[in-house]
C-alpha cells in the first residue's frame, strides 16, 4: 500500500534544502507524494518563490497563505493563527499519511500544531539543534515533541532529541540534507555566475546574509549598521547580499540593504532570492559567508570557506574551524576580518572538515520514510533517560529518601 507523503515549504530557505528529498520521494514507488507550499514562497515582496517551484518542475498540491503584511510580533502571532486555521483544511483535503518538516520557523509551527490535532504523524528534519539568539530555538523543540519520526544532522543533536523524551528507535541521524546539494548539483562556474547575476568578481567577494535575532528587542537595524559600516570598508570587495526571510524586523534589514547598494552598484549587490543552485556555486568562490545565516555554519565549511559569523542567533550550534565568531559591533567585526584573511586562517581552510555528515542525507531520509510502519497515530510514550527505556503507563517516580 502506497504512503501519502505531503512534504512542507514555507521559504526559498528550506525548499532548497528540500529538494534533494523532494526528488527522492517523486521517485519513490511506494510513496505518493504531496507537495504544500507556504509562508514566504507566497508574498510578491518576497519573489513569489512558488514560481521556481513550479519551474524546477514539481507539482504543488496546495498553496497556503499566512504571511501578513507586518513583520510586528503582532503580525507574526496573527499569521501562525491563520496558519493553524488554514493547515488544518487543507489535510483534510489532502488526506496524508505523513507530513514531513524541516526546522524551526512560525509557519511550520503551525503546520505541525494543526497535523498534532487532526492525528497525523510529523517527520521532523535538523531537530535538536540550539540557536539561542531566535524564538525558532522554543518552536523547534515543540514541533521535536509534536514530531513522531526524527532525523537530525548529528549525533549530538541525535542525542539531545532523545534527551527530550523521544524513543531513540524513531531518532536517525542522518546528517544535514542541505550538504545533498553540494554532492548532486552540477555548481555553475564564476563566468556563469558572472553572466547570470550580471557582475564581476573583484579580488575579494563576500557573501552576506543577516537576519533578525528575534529573542532581542530592536537590535536589528543597530546590528545590521554596524555590519554595513565594516563592509563599506573594505577594498576592491564584492559584497552579494541575499536579504531577509519574512522575520520579525526583516523589511528594516531589506531596507538598509536597498540603500546600502544604491551607494556602489559595481561593488554591491542584492538579491531577494538566488536559488540553491545560484547561492551554493556563490559560496564556492566567495572569501566568506558573512552575518547569521545557518549556511554559514552548516556548508560553507564544504567548500573550505570561512564564515563571520555575527551575535547569537546561530548560538549553540555544532560549528567547524572555519567559523569566526564575532559580537555584532564594528570593533569585534573588523578583527574578524583580520582573523578572515590571515596566514593562519587560510592554512587552516586547508584542513578542516565539516561535522554535518556526507552528503548523502535525502536517500536515507527516504528510505526510512518508505519503511516505516504505516501508522494514523501520534500517541507516544515519553522515554526517560534515567531509566534509559520507554516509562509504561501508570508507573510512578518515587523519590529517593
């Protein structure tokens, strides 16, 4: 009997990191996939990013919109609420066996919270993980204790889900999916990126992208200036921005960027979204990944690329070498970028390796996915590390004397 798999997007960012899944399960003969599309793939001010989707050749099976025209607490609050509403009717249209998720964002939440009640098991990817620095951290580890199959991208984060209450036999650690691009895609050249986003490579290329720390109150605009202000200092240097998902405070930041290009057309550039193919073979040839980016810590260190990376929004994530951590004002940034293009650093860009695993997370994804028992429910029991086995029910704790 066929699965019906309905797989989640609500942004350019976990689409691209999707795909690889994405053409494993269409693939699959025993699973019947869906395809639902949400969050910012859906707002004109966001590149309605639906339409490479479609291009790239899948079929969308619903569409649910949830993002407001704010990007207030409040607005965000309303668009979970709308999602919540908007998720629950479209499963009962599509009827799946499974959805499947990837991260931390508001609009997942929803989506997960809206299977949670209508009964239908959730398959979690890069479950957890910490970013201290983002309300994300809290709604990814509600949507570890909605979720029934887990696949994370370490051993660590492996551990700290079972940590959570969750059984180990539906915990995998798989590695992260967003290294399956680098391993499949065919990365274009730098005369092709130069011909596609239409600009030269200097001597020096960076590539930046810096999102709100949502745990921080109004930090974005001050933090995103200092960062502009170090950037706008040095030499001869591409400077390729990719702006802001639809976070709390995101249009100020996608503001700035606007302005800041208007300065230097030839040395600076922004794009609302590149695409994974465009974005990854950018950061084969870049100096470093620069601001908050989970791409910075999670592939450029594939490539042998360094990262400066800004504050705590990525704080308490497994990191390699090649990441330089650096408070978000413009001192601390400027010796980042001394340590960035030091003899030492690029010694060590020779060296180092990446802990998330091979490349090769989307087959075994599927392969678990495709085996594991067709099941209509979301009951658990909670395992409890103390006694290191699932607790029946009715057992009690008794404490100690």
């Amino acid at each position: 009997m066929n699965k019906t798999v309905c797989l989640i997007t609500g942004s350019r960012a976990d689409y691209g990191l999707l795909s690889p899944l994405l053409d494993e399960l269409q693939a699959d003969s025993e699973i019947h996939l869906q395809l639902l599309v949400t969050g910012s793939h859906l707002s004109p001010e966001f590149g309605l990013t639906y339409q490479e989707i479609e291009a790239d050749g899948y079929q969308i099976d619903e569409k649910v919109e949830v993002v407001m025209s704010s990007d207030s607490s409040v607005g965000i609050c309303k668009s979970m609420g709308l999602g919540l509403i908007s998720f629950s009717e479209a499963y009962s249209r599509l009827n799946p066996d499974l959805i499947v998720v990837l991260g931390d964002r508001y609009e997942i939440f929803s989506a997960v919270s809206a299977a949670h009640i209508s009964r239908i098991p959730v398959a979690h990817l890069h479950g957890g993980e910490v970013t201290e620095g983002a309300f994300d951290d809290a709604l990814r580890h509600a949507i570890t204790k909605m979720s029934y199959l887990h696949f994370t991208a370490t051993e660590d984060y492996r551990r700290r889900v079972i940590q959570l209450g969750e059984d180990p036999s539906r915990v995998f650690n798989v590695g992260a999916i967003g290294l399956d691009n680098i391993t499949r895609l065919n990365l274009l050249s730098r005369e092709e990126l130069e011909v596609c986003l239409d600009f030269k490579f200097k001597h020096r290329n960076l590539l930046c992208t810096f999102h709100p720390v949502t745990l921080e109150s109004d930090t974005a605009e001050t933090q995103m200036q200092h960062l502009l202000n170090v950037l706008e200092q040095q030499e001869d240097t591409n400077i390729i921005f990719t702006k802001s998902n639809a976070d709390t405070s995101g249009r100020v930041i996608n503001q700035m960027i606007d302005d800041f290009v208007q300065k230097d057309r030839d040395h600076y550039h922004a794009y609302v979204s590149l695409g994974q193919l465009r974005y990854l073979s950018l950061m084969q040839y870049v100096d470093a990944v620069v601001g908050n980016s989970s791409s910075g810590i999670i592939e450029a260190s594939s490539f042998g690329v360094g990262t400066v990376n800004l504050g705590d929004r990525q704080k308490g994530r497994i990191r390699s070498k090649l990441v330089i951590d650096c408070a978000p004002d413009e001192t601390t940034i400027v010796t980042a970028f001394k340590t960035l293009y030091s003899p030492d650093f690029e010694k060590l860009r020779k060296t180092a390796t990446n802990p998330y695993g091979d490349g090769k997370s989307a087959p075994r994804i599927a392969r678990i996915l495709r085996e594991s028992p067709l099941t209509q429910t979301t009951q658990k029991s909670f395992y409890d590390l103390a006694f290191d086995r699932v607790m029946p029910h009715g057992v009690k704790i008794v404490p100690a004397d």
